[in-house]
C-alpha cells in the first residue's frame, strides 16, 4: 500500500484507510493505557502481547506516557534467568475526575484520581416531600452541582486545572444540542429540554476547556459495573436501575459505551395505573419504589409518617419479612411485594426476549435495598414469562458497586474519552489533521 509524507507536517497518508502516523501513536497509547488500567502493574514484555504492539512500540509509548506524567514504576517482578524487569502502572494523581449523581433523594458529587480512587464527597439532600417539580427544581440542582465541586476541589487541594472532566448522571434522555451541549428530557421530573450542560457551565467555577460529559442515569451505572462491578467478564449485559422509578442501561461491548432504555415505561397493563411520566399502564407505575410504597398505602399499609423513601422501603420490607422467625409477616406489604416481583420478572423477561443478554444486574438504592430475596422470586416470574432457550442462558444477580455506583460511572465518562484520545488533555490535544485526500494531495503539488 502507498504511502506519502506531506513536507510541510511531515504525517503519513494511508491512502485506503486515511490514518495517520498521529492516529496510529494515539491507538497505540489508547491500548496500552487500557490495558495497564485494567491488568497493571504489567511489565513492557507482558504489555506487548497483551497489547498486541511489537516490543518496540511498547518502549515507545510507555517513554511517551512517563515523559507525560501518566505512567510510573512500580517494582519489579524475577524474569527466568536474566535481571528484573521493570513494572509500569498509571500514575493515580496525573489526572482527576468529578462524578455527580443527579438522584431521587440527592445530589452526590465525588472527586476521584486516575485510577478510580474516591479522594472527596459532597452530598445535598434533595426534599422528600412535595411537588416533585418542585424537589427537582432546575436552579436548585445547578446550585447543589456548583457547592458540591467546590468543595470537593477544595476538601483535596485538587487545582481545578487538573481535571480531565465533569460527568453527570441524570434522570431522562439526553440530546445533544450544537448551541446548549447536553439538552435533558427529563419527562418524570418536569424537565423540558433543560440545556442542563449551559446552565452548568454558566454557574460552576471551571476552567473553559474542562469538558461536561452528561448521560442517562442508568448508562452512567450500567458502564461502572461493566467495568468494576457484576458485569466484568461479561460480553453482553443489561443493567437495572432500580429506585423511585426503573431504567436500564443495554451493553453490547463491555468496553465501550451501553444505550440507555426507557424500560420503565414499557406498557405492562393496558389503561393501567397512571404513571408519574402521565401515560397508563407502564411497569414504573407498579414496579418503582414510589409506586410500590404507594400500592401499600393504598392497600393499608402504613408507611412511617414523614419518612422518605428509602426509610419507608425499609420499614415495608421489616413488616414482610421480620427479623424475628416466630413474628407473622404483614399479608399486605408481603401480597404488593408479590406482586411487584412479577411484574418486574415480566419486565425482565422483555430484557431477555428482546435482548437475549448474557446477564442482568440490577443496581440502585432499592434494588439493592430489597435484596437476593426478592430478587429471587424475580428470577423465578422472569423465567416463567421468557422464552425457555434465551432465559436459560440468562444469568440474573445484584450490581456489587453499591448505592454510589452512578456518580463512579459518571467520572468514567470523561476517563473513557481521555483514554480514546491516547491520554491527551483538552488542551493538549492536537488540532484535527486534515483529511487523507487533502494532504495526499498537497504532497502531490509539493513534490
């Protein structure tokens, strides 16, 4: 295959592929920082074959990345009969990362180090009682997003300059909007294409380059337990987010990103209950933990006055199952858990059946609240309503992440695009080059 070199940048043009010598190096330093993230303390012999990179590209880059400050030595391991060899990790404070949680009971922000290392946290309660456009108030949000990464900057003595990027999980679908960045649809919360990422970058205190990365709740968790959580090892997932409402983040690659789905919102009962979206009949309206405490009350069950959810969720399921063996169960909080369980194991029988994936996880304060228990009875309706062949092949289990699994997901965003670009800061990176047809050409008239 020909290659040219233009005089004046002195880049080389595939003509078939249109690549670069620049984009070969970043691919490379994508591949080795990955790996390293995920396998290291790794030596430069074990990085080529793990890698793929012949040993002189590994030297390459890995000199690249220590001159940048990205990659450390960490030891040395005994090679068979010759000297030690030399290990390399990622240099934990050569970059940082901020991930926020816009939740149903809060607002949480955490701080991390490169290597996914929690160095500050900063939570604001959001009302738990009222309109819930209230609680979700735009301004309010934006001002608990601004406190919260101040004070973890200031809680770790971290220069805002440092920051590879601020992600954010928020509940509803998000667009991209070339003139207001992530606009949020967020149907349940009375957001109406809030151009969320202006109104942040107009109230926080950051540097302009530092970039916004906002994505769907669910997406945000589903990429943290891919990465860290249940899901390692998987090559197909489906990723539960269970709280007041539920969503689902769908992963086809456990690398790369997943697609957030508006699972809660499938229709499960015909002119059914009234959902908090304003349509009948969806599966949040009977399988979220403000519907299910609601079906209580309804029932007779009463909930703990005044609590919120999270309390009156785990007073429901003291009074099904108490702790006590020789104290009788309340019929009516264990009849609405029974039936919230089938609904959702018909739910995740639409996961299977349309999605065919290798697990589903289910993640979020209440799925986890209720546990292997209820999640069990789940499993059992799920199979029941699946398709026999693609359910058998369905392993179903908890998120091992816990209830901040979100705002970790979150600060993956922007650690996914810094890898993707080799390890570059956003204002280090090189201007786009121009396209392979333009330079191939300007060699031509140079030559």
């Amino acid at each position: 295959m020909l290659q040219r070199t233009t005089s004046e940048t002195g880049t080389q043009v595939h003509a078939r592929s249109g690549r670069t010598v620049r984009d070969l190096r970043r691919e490379n330093r994508t591949a080795v920082l990955r790996r390293l993230y995920f396998d290291g303390p790794m030596s430069r012999l074990m990085l080529g074959p793990a890698t793929g990179l012949s040993s002189g590209s590994v030297s390459n880059v890995v000199a690249e990345l220590v001159a940048d400050g990205l990659v450390e030595e960490a030891g040395s391991v005994d090679s068979a009969g010759g000297r030690p060899r030399t290990l390399v990790r990622i240099t934990p404070a050569s970059g940082f990362m901020i991930g926020v949680d816009i939740g149903e009971t809060r607002v949480r922000i955490e701080l991390f180090d490169l290597t996914l290392t929690e160095l500050a946290r900063a939570e604001r309660p959001l009302a738990s009682s009222g309109p819930r456009t209230a609680r979700y108030d735009v301004d309010l949000v934006v001002d608990h997003v601004r406190e919260g990464i101040a004070e973890v900057l200031r809680i770790a003595e971290v220069p805002a300059g440092r920051l590879l990027g601020v992600g954010v999980g928020v509940p509803g679908i998000v667009a991209r909007d070339a003139g207001e960045g992530a606009v949020v649809h967020g149907q349940t919360i009375g957001w109406d294409a809030v151009p969320f990422e202006r109104l942040l970058r107009a109230a926080v205190e950051l540097p302009e380059e530092v970039p916004y990365w906002i994505d769907n709740g669910a997406k945000t968790l589903g990429q943290a337990e891919m990465w860290f959580g249940a899901g390692r090892g998987a090559r197909s997932a489906v990723v539960v987010l269970f709280g007041s409402g539920v969503g689902a983040c769908v992963v086809t690659d456990p690398l790369g990103p997943g697609r957030a789905v508006e699972w809660g919102h499938l229709t499960v009962r015909v002119r059914g209950r009234r959902c908090r979206c304003g349509a009948r009949g969806c599966l949040e309206a009977y399988a979220g933990a403000e519907a299910l405490l609601e079906r209580w009350r309804e029932a007779g069950g009463v909930p703990p006055s005044g609590a919120d959810e999270e309390t009156a969720l785990t007073a429901m399921l003291a009074a099904a199952y108490p702790a006590d063996p020789q104290a009788a169960p309340d019929v009516t909080a264990l009849t609405v858990l029974e039936e919230t369980a089938e609904y959702l194991g018909a739910g995740f029988a639409d996961l299977i059946n349309l999605f065919q994936p290798e697990r589903i996880l289910v993640g979020g304060w209440a799925g986890l609240q209720l546990g292997t228990r209820f999640l069990a009875t789940v499993t059992g309706y799920a199979k029941d309503y699946a398709l026999t062949y693609p359910a058998s092949r369905t392993q179903m289990g908890l998120g091992t992440l816990g209830p901040e699994a979100v705002t970790v997901g979150a600060a993956l965003l922007p650690l996914v695009d810094f890898f993707a670009q080799g390890g570059r800061r956003p204002e280090t990176r090189p201007t786009a080059p121009a396209p392979a047809w333009q330079s191939a050409l300007q060699d031509r008239v140079s030559t």
